[in-house]
C-alpha cells in the first residue's frame, strides 16, 4: 500500500505541471514570425485588466501551429517562471503482461524466485532549466531526471516486490535552430550527459554512462528524432554489463504523428551492425480519457527494455493512463 500513495502522490505532483495551459498571448505578439521578437514582445506587454486577450487557438484549425512548435512554445514559458519542473519524457503508468519474462538474473541469486508475467510499469520524468539563452538568444541548459519502474505489484504472495527500476539523471544542452533537412524542418539540436543505473548490487548490478546527441524535426504534426551516443568506456573490472551495446543499442529513432487529440509514437534502438544485428521497438498510441489525463497503449518488442533485460528478448503489451506526451 505504501508504495501505491508513493506512486499517486508522485503523480499528482507531476499533473499539475504537465496539464498546464500555456498563457493567452496578445494577438500583436502573436503575428511576430521571429521567435526572439515575439518573446520579447510578451515579456514587455504589460497584462491589465482592461488588455483585451485574443481567443484561444483552435488546435484542429487548418492554420493551426504544428504539434511540436506548441510544445516548444509551452515549454518556453514555463522554463521563464520561477522553480520551473517541466515534463521531460512521457509520464504514465501501464498495467502489462509481458509474455518472454527474463528470470534467469534472479534466479542466479535466489532459485526460489517467483516472478509474475504481469505487473505495472510506470515512467516518471522531469526536467529543470537551469540557464537558459546562454549564448545570446539561444542555448539552454538543463538538468533532468527519469525513473522507469518494473512493479510486481499483484504479486502479493512474494510482498509485491519491485522487479527493476532504472534511475537516469541527465544533463543536456539545447539550442534552437530553423532550417529545412530532407523536407522536415530542423527545430531543435542538444546534445548531453546521460547516467542510468538500477540501483543493485553484484550480480544484479547494471549501469552505464553515455553522451548523446540529439536531432528534432518536424513537418506539420509530424515529430522525427534521431538520437546517436558514445557509451563512456569503464574498467573491465567495474564493467558489470560490457556488451550492452550490441544488445540496447547505439541510436535511437523516434517518430510522432498527432492527429486531433491523438498520438501515434514509434521508438526504434539498434546496434548498427551488419552482422548480429539486434534492436527493440515500442508503439504507443495515447487516446483522450479525461481533461487531465490520457489514455495510453503500448506494445515492446525486441532487447532493452530496462538494463536487467537490455540482453535478453521480451515482448510486454500495457495498458494505463499518460499525464504528459510526447508532442
């Protein structure tokens, strides 16, 4: 039980964040084309009670700003406000059923192991700003944090046991760009530190440290991303999981697609070798359910799921609700 009100109160807290309206913004700030007059024409136009606001904008509408530049544009004003926490990744919780689950590293240390197929697995993932506009007009600084959680929670017999959480501080610089690449529109570059680990010791332990670039674009409602990084090498003695990039990978593709109050997603990790060549891959379709919250289907296939699986196969299908997307 204590776990289930650690898990609710973490997500209240997260809600009201995510579920943030962006600002009504004055109509004469909002015809400006050039991102850097438009937000400065917002931080000099005092609000008063007899400032007429404009209407609120029609998502559907055919001019409608594209999916991503809404969440760029809503991110900007929160990172201007003081102690700002923005959602970083997806923030959920799914009921699953995984149906290849890895018991061979838990079995290695208790045989008596009895672990459940299904279980629930929830993401929590926030960012901080901590500098923005570093360099003139552009470059943000930021530091983030994600934990995804494996929770044998209707395994009651065995005390509901966590099954693996993974914890990934990360710290990331971003800079915004517009130029067109292959038809898309080119929207944003970073580049960053990233640690994740599972918390565990010998022989359970997993972790590694990576640097990451990272490339957004966009075309309408259409998000693409590509996301390479240099695993930082260890000690052979310290290095509990070497070959976890053959198995979870060198890169990742992401693509979104927002249609109404709909978003079709699709994550890719591969090794980009040629011979024993090894990826895995989520669909997530999130679905309206109520004002504050959405509905989510996921369905994972292939290695690396979580860093005790990242070499062993698994198939999960999962059904929950979702505080914050992707776009």
């Amino acid at each position: 039980m204590r776990y289930t009100n650690q898990i609710v109160v973490m997500f209240l807290l997260i809600a009201p964040v995510a579920a943030a309206e962006p600002p009504v913004q004055l109509l004469d700030c909002r015809s400006l084309t050039n991102e850097s007059e438009r937000l400065h024409c917002y931080d000099a136009f005092p609000l008063s009670d007899e400032t007429q606001l404009p209407p609120a904008a029609d998502e559907s509408a055919p001019d409608a700003k594209p999916a991503l530049e809404q969440r760029i544009e809503k991110e900007r004003d929160l990172a201007r406000r003081a102690f700002a926490i923005i959602p970083h990744r997806p923030n959920y919780i799914l009921y699953t059923y995984n149906s290849k689950l890895n018991e061979a590293p838990y079995l290695a240390v208790d045989p008596e192991t009895d672990l459940q197929q299904q279980e629930l697995k929830y993401q929590i993932s926030l960012r901080v700003p901590l500098y923005n506009r570093m360099f003139g007009e552009n470059g943000d600084l930021w530091f983030a944090y994600t934990q995804l959680s494996f929770w044998q929670a209707f395994n009651l017999e065995n005390s509901a046991p966590y099954r693996e959480t993974n914890y990934e501080p990360e710290l990331g610089l971003t800079f915004h760009t517009d130029f067109s690449l292959l038809g898309l529109r080119h929207r944003l570059f970073s580049v960053g530190f990233a640690h994740q680990s599972n918390g565990r010791g010998d022989p359970l332990s997993r972790s590694w440290n990576r640097l990451w670039a990272s490339f957004l674009l966009e075309r309408g409602n259409f998000v693409l991303a590509f996301k390479p990084w240099y695993r930082i090498p260890e000690s052979s003695a310290k290095d509990n999981n070497p070959d976890i990039l053959d198995f979870a990978g060198r890169a990742e593709l992401r693509s979104a697609y927002k249609y109404g109050d709909q978003v079709f997603s699709f994550i890719l990790r591969n090794n980009l070798r040629v011979d024993e060549n090894r990826s895995g891959y989520e669909l997530d379709w999130s679905f309206p359910f109520s004002k504050r919250i959405k509905g989510l289907l996921q369905f994972y296939n292939g290695y690396g799921e979580s860093l005790i699986d990242y070499n062993a196969w698994t198939r999960r299908v999962g059904v929950g609700v979702l505080v914050e997307d992707w776009i």
